[in-house]
C-alpha cells in the first residue's frame, strides 16, 4: 500500500510538472500568435511606407525630367523666334532694295544713272539678306531627352523582400561566465559579407529553460555589436539562470535571432563564522579585525564603515561542478552548525568559513589592510583543533604572509614551509578545485600563478584564515558555472611552474572585478 501511494505520487508530481510544461507552452504558443500579428501588421505598415516613397520618388524624378524638356523646348523655340526675327528683317531690307534698283533702270541721264547704280551696289554688298545664314539654327529634334525604362522596369518587377541574415549560433563552449561577467561567443553559419553588427540580448530568470511566460522578464539589449564575442560585466547574478540570444544585422534588416542559450547564475557564497574564531577576532559577516583586548570579537559593530585602505570585496567565490550536468539541489556545498566546535585560542588566531566545500571548483579572494603584519589565507578539514594553527597540520594548506620586522612569504602543509622568492602582491586569490585536488594561490592583479598544492581531499573543505595585528576584508562577489546540454566550457591556459606542487592552469577565467 505505502509503495503504491508513493509510486502514485511520483505519478502525480510527474503529471504536475508535465502539465505545468503544457500550460507554459500554450502560453507561448498564444504569445506567438500575437506576436506574428502585431508583426505582420508592423511590416505591412513598413511596406506601404516603402512604396509611398518609391511613388513619390518617382514623381519627383518625372517632375524633374518634365521640367528639363520644357526648359529645352523653350529654349529651342527662342532660338528658332530669333532666327526668324533676323530673317525678317533681312527679307525687308533686300525687298526695299530690290524696288530701289528697278526704278534706277528707269533713269536715262547716264551720270544720275551711274551713281544710283554704284549706290545700290555698295547697299547690295552690306545688305543682311547676303550675311545671314537659311539654315535653321536649332534641331527641331528632342530624341536626346528620350527614356527607356526597360531595365527599371524589369528591376521593379525584380523586386523581393531583403535577403535577411541567417540566425548566428552560440559558441557554448568558448562561453563563459565568471567574477560576475558574461562572456558570450558565436558564429555566423555560413559566411555572410553584408553583415554590418550583432545585437546581443539577454535576461535573468530562475528557470533552466524556457521562462513562463506570465514570469518573463524584459530582454536587455546591447546593440551594435562589431565582434563576435561580448563580454557582459558588472552583472548582479540575482537569479539562478541567464538566457542570451543574438541576431546578425546588415545594412537594412536585422536576421532571426539564435536560439537562446541558458547559463547557470547560481553563486556559491559564504560568510566568517564568528562562533568559533578567536576571542582576539572581531568578526563580521565580511570583516574580521585583530583586537589586542580580546574579549569583543563576537559583537558586530552595527553600521561599521571600511576601515584603513576601505572594506573592499575581497574574498570571492567561483562555483564550477565538477558533474557532467547541472545539479538542481546542490552546488557542492552546505553550511556548517555554527556553535558546533569549540573556539580558536592561545595562538590560533584562526576564523574559519560557515559553509563547506564538498566538490567542484570554487574561488575567492582577500585583501589584507597595509597595516597587516601577520596573515595566513588557505583551507582546512573541520577537524583543526583549537590551538591549531593553518599550515601547521596535515589537514590544512595555506600561504603565510608575515610583515613584521622584515617581510616573508611562503607556503605551508604539514608544518613544512617553503618560501616563495616573489612579491607579496596586496590581492591574493584562492582557486580550490576539490575533485581535481588542486589548491592553487595566485596573484588577483596580474594572474600570476603563486604556489599550487595537488592532494587528495578526502573531507569536506573549510575556507581558513589567521589575522594577527590587522585586519582582513570579507566581501560575497556571485560567480558561476556555464553549461549547456550537459557540457562544461572552461577556459585554461598554460601557468607557471611554481614549486614541486604546482600544475598547469590559467586563473584568467577567475579574474576578479573590485
């Protein structure tokens, strides 16, 4: 009986979720129906637009060419007027002289005769009728202002809606999201030389798919786009998932916008845990204080400002599972029962995390004041005792930063040190990849990689850190994991080797923004 109801509500949660799907799809299916609509109506409206202006160019241009014909006429006709006038005159002049010299042939005395005709001769030889030319000035053709739109024509008849950019498709595996960024990479499917820029989208949403419709949230936009790749920085991973989508524009239209890609958001984020640290310690969720007194380090300072160089964001935590797929209910993490051990004494000035580290990838980073003299930033099993200090057993792995008297830097497991001949950089980051065994330390500013461990980790993991005469800065900066379809991208190069420990790694992928 019990194994059936359970077996029946397996059934029931399934068909729940099954018609969740359904009802999330009919809502998609109704959204898209509007949104053909709204579209089709939005390019009818553009194509109208289109004509009215191919119309009133065209009216324009027989307006223009209309003019040019009558300008030609008409100057034609003026010269023609011209001509004619010219002609006229002549034609009255050589009629006058023509009477002239048919009444001087009716002159008898021969000396009047002769001077009447050397008169009409010189008159003869001035006259316009024999200096002006019979043939018409102007052409009386206009085949020079003749059109043949054949070929407009046949290209009006060509007409056809934009060749419109293919979708381009995402590069999930050279995505990545990190230190609160969004790296998102794609290609065009096929080579496209007339695409002009990308437009980049993408929202927040707590679903692993597709967002419900009543639920989603409005794209964001970054157009413009030149390169095929774009960094999305400064982001607050709020939600558990990122969907990005993008579209290839050319001159005139922007393509189909590619299928949307989900990133996992989900931070990894832990505070001190000042139930145990050392009564020397004022802890704070993101501070803890080296207090010579001793006695207050349990109270929270309420409205406490950043002290010295300022509170800044410093340790920071990368989560990257190891597991081939998302997991829903874990990240590789769990808190731990504060109160639950006994507190850090005599010269263990020790706080440790409150959350575990069980599996998977995981990054963070500290910021000492200037005043610091003594720091130690690392991991540790739960079992440090209390008089125990990081470095110092078996079960903890640290770097040691010591600025008193003279400064020294070094490494330390297992109550061995190895000093590390480098410059104490002011940001240290913290790479644990607790499946890999890897434990690396590196320079935050130049990537530099510092000292890297390579164990076994066989218990879960604490994040540790001793303070003496100074102070260190917490801050909770959200990183996350990339994933699609099961596949993990994860960006390395090729680190320095450091130390009989050290290994092959790039911490570009962890840089941190402070």
């Amino acid at each position: 009986m019990d194994e059936q109801r359970e077996t029946l509500q397996r059934i029931v949660s399934t068909l729940a979720n099954k018609n969740d799907e359904i009802h999330n799809f009919i809502d998609m299916l109704n959204q898209t129906i509007r949104n053909v609509q709204v579209n089709s109506s939005k390019v009818i409206r553009e194509l109208d637009e289109e004509f009215d202006a191919l119309y009133s160019v065209l009216d324009e241009m027989k307006g223009t060419m209309a003019n040019t014909i009558q300008q030609e006429r008409a100057h034609k006709i003026q010269a023609l007027h011209n001509q004619l006038s010219q002609c006229g005159s002549a034609l009255e002049s050589s009629e006058e002289l023509l009477e002239l010299a048919a009444r001087t042939l009716n002159i008898m005395d021969p000396t009047e005769f002769s001077k009447a005709a050397r008169q009409i001769k010189d008159r003869v030889t001035m006259a316009s009728a024999f200096r002006i030319s019979l043939k018409p000035s102007i052409s009386d053709s206009m085949t020079h202002l003749m059109v043949d739109f054949s070929l407009e024509r046949h290209a009006l008849q060509a007409l056809r809606f934009l060749p419109v950019p293919k979708a381009p498709e995402i590069d999930t595996a050279a995505c990545l999201v990190a230190d609160n960024c969004i790296t998102v990479s794609w290609r065009m499917p096929e080579e496209d030389s007339r695409v002009d820029h990308f437009v980049l989208e993408y929202r927040k949403t707590n679903f692993d798919g597709f967002a419900r419709v009543k639920d989603e949230q409005p794209w964001e936009v970054i157009d413009y786009i030149k390169d095929t790749e774009y960094t999305l920085s400064g982001l607050k991973f709020d939600k558990k998932y990122m969907n990005v989508r993008v579209q290839a524009c050319n001159k005139a239209v922007a393509g189909e916008y590619s299928d949307p890609v989900t990133l996992e958001t989900k931070a990894f984020l832990f505070n001190l845990d000042n139930t145990s640290s050392h009564l020397n310690l004022k802890v704070e969720d993101t501070y803890v204080e080296w207090e010579p007194t001793g006695g207050k380090g349990q109270e929270k300072v309420k409205g406490k400002e950043n002290k010295g160089s300022g509170q800044y964001p410093v340790l920071k935590s990368n989560k990257r599972s190891g597991a081939p797929s998302p997991k829903r209910t874990s990240i590789g993490t769990s808190p731990t029962a504060k109160g639950s051990r006994d507190r850090f004494t005599g010269e263990s000035y020790t706080v440790l995390g409150d959350t575990t580290i069980e599996s998977g990838q995981h990054y963070w980073e500290v910021r000492a004041q200037k005043d610091c003299k003594s720091y130690s930033v690392g991991v540790t099993y739960k079992n440090l005792g209390k008089f125990d200090q990081l470095g110092r057993t078996n079960s903890s792995w640290c770097i040691h930063i010591n600025n008193w008297l003279q400064s020294t830097f070094s490494a330390k497991h297992n109550n061995k040190s190895k000093t590390l001949d480098i410059p104490i950089p002011d940001r240290i980051g913290v790479y644990c990849n607790f499946d890999g065994g890897q434990l690396m330390f590196y320079n935050a500013n130049s990537k530099e990689l510092l000292y890297a461990f390579r164990t076994k980790f066989t218990q879960p993991l604490l994040p540790g850190f001793m303070i003496w005469c100074g102070g260190l800065s917490v801050a909770k900066l959200q990183c996350s994991q990339v994933w699609d379809q099961g596949r993990k991208s994860f960006r390395s190069n090729t680190g320095k080797k450091r130390g009989s420990y050290c290994c092959k790694v790039s911490f570009s992928s962890f840089s941190a923004q402070i």
